[in-house]
C-alpha cells in the first residue's frame, strides 16, 4: 500500500477544502442561512461529487471529500447521496442511502435528507427503495432527519463481493466523516487556546490545556491512519479483508471523534456549553455518524483498547 495521494487525489481535497471553507456554516447562526445553504447546494451539485463512484472514484477519493466537508460541516447531502450512488449508481441524484438490516428491512430513520426526496439500503443482498416523508427533528444541525414514507420496495439484488464492498464503503465514508468533524472542532479548540487568557497568559500555554490538545491530536493522527488504510482496502483487497479494515476504522474513529470533540468543549471552558460555540455542532455531528451503519467489538477479530 502507497499511502501517497496522487496528484489528482490532493487536488480533489483541497477543492473540497476550499468549498467548506467558503460556504459552509462559519457560526450556530449560519447554520439558519437560507441564502448560504442554497449557494452552497448549487456549489456541491456543480461538482458532480455525489456520483463519484460511479464516475470510477476509489474508496481513498470518496473519503477525502467526505473527510473535508465533515471538518467543514457542510450543511446540505452528500454522504447520503454518494451512498446511495455507490449502491445503485443511475438513480435520481435525490436519493439518499440508509442503513438496512440483514433480515431484509430498512431500518430507523433516513438522514442528511435536506431537499432529497427517496431511500436506498441494502438489506442482505437486496437494495431496497423507499420514499422520504417530511423532515423530523434530530440532534445533528448540519444533516436533517426524516421518517421514511411506505412499504420499501426491492429494486435489484448484488453479489455477496459487491454487497460487502459496499458496506466497506459506507463504513470507511462514515468514519471520514468522523474525522473530519473530529478535525474541525480540534482546530476550534486550538484556535481559541491561543486567543483566550487567563492569569495573563493564553490558555493554551498550560499545560492542562496543552495536553489535552497533544492528545486530540495524536487520536486524529491514528484515525487518518486506520482511515487510509481501511479506505484503500475497499477497492485492492478481498472483499472480507475490506470490510474488517472498515470495521476497526469505524470503531477507531467513532470513539477518536467524541474524544476530540468533547475535549473541544472542555477547552472552551464554560463558553464551550453556550449555543453559540461551535464545538456542540462537531460533537452532534459525530455522534450521528457514529450511530450509522454501527460497528460491535464482536464483529473484529482483534480488540481495541
């Protein structure tokens, strides 16, 4: 494995950097920015990035993207989308991927479904479709929720090889988005350790503070490499192999992010528990993305501390 991106791979991040950086919600109050969301839906659309796997994108390109619209805390779909892409590439763009169940249902809730109008899961080998009802209330501000509408119907079924690629797939986009929320709210916390002073000196010069930074730190570093890593092996190793790389990122990552994120919190002391700091959207943002498509320590053969 070269663990190099290619020309073209840090080209496609620091695009996708550039556009969350841009257009995605700067503040809390942004994120009610009716005028920002929409530039920012026509920016995505324009891309074409939501059909990236079926344009021929590899598990490590959809990851970046994905990686720097959660750091960003893009607003509108696109993990949903690229999903659901991925699973049934040529459906309508409107369309979202939810977890399924291997009893051959949909299960809970349809989420970053702000504007989209249907459903895909994969249940077993089935893909299911279903409709989208209206949004609903959900702790993530950045991704809406809504209830699905109907009987799901069956559109097609693929192999068991394609089935656990693509479930490698949702686990490895999941868990860059867990990255990249962890990413965001570490870069808040740093940037207002530097600024906020206490006894005289910046809060980021103690080492209480210092080390709780160090250490968000190095739990990002591991998760970039777990990530890279499991978002490789989607598409060069065996599809079983695949998917247990993605299985101790996602549980690596999910349980990286709450750390970094809450540590954010902390380090903002009690500015960090207002509504108006952004670290609660980070924090909101990865819990969500750690409850989709979820991983049990029973499911990996080896264990993590």
């Amino acid at each position: 494995m070269d663990v190099r991106l290619t020309a073209e791979q840090r080209q496609l991040r620091d695009a996708a950097a550039r556009l969350a950086d841009e257009l995605g919600p700067g503040s809390v109050l942004a994120l009610d920015d009716a005028d920002r969301i929409a530039r920012l839906e026509k920016a995505v659309e324009a891309t074409g990035w939501r059909a990236l796997r079926s344009d021929g994108a590899s598990g490590v390109e959809v990851a970046l993207v994905v990686e720097e619209f959660g750091r960003g805390l893009v607003d509108v779909p696109f993990l949903g989308p690229v999903l659901a892409d991925g699973l049934a590439p040529g459906l309508s763009s409107a369309t979202v991927a939810v977890p399924g169940s291997v009893t051959g249902s949909m299960t809970g809730r349809a989420w970053d479904t702000r504007g989209m109008r249907h459903a895909v899961a994969l249940a077993g080998n089935r893909v299911l479709y279903a409709d989208i009802g209206p949004l609903a209330p959900g702790a993530d501000l950045t991704r809406r929720t809504a209830e699905l509408c109907g009987a799901p119907e069956e559109i097609g079924t693929v192999t068991a090889e394609a089935a656990h690629r693509w479930r490698a797939l949702a686990l490895v986009a999941t868990s860059a988005d867990l990255l990249g929320a962890a990413r965001g709210a570490h870069t808040l916390a740093c940037d207002y350790a530097r600024i906020r002073e206490q006894y005289g000196r910046t809060i980021g010069s103690y080492q209480a503070v210092a080390h709780l930074l160090a250490e968000g730190l190095a739990l990002i570093e591991g998760s970039v490499s777990v990530l890279r890593h499991a978002a490789w092996a989607v598409d060069e190793l065996p599809p079983a192999e695949a998917l247990r790389a993605a299985r101790i990122a996602k549980l690596y990552c999910a349980r990286a992010a709450r750390t970094v994120c809450e540590t954010a919190v902390q380090v903002h002391g009690g500015i960090g528990n207002t509504w108006e700091c952004l670290a609660h959207v980070h924090l909101r943002r990865a819990l969500t993305s750690a409850d989709l498509f979820p991983v049990r320590l029973e499911e990996i053969d080896r264990g993590l501390s």
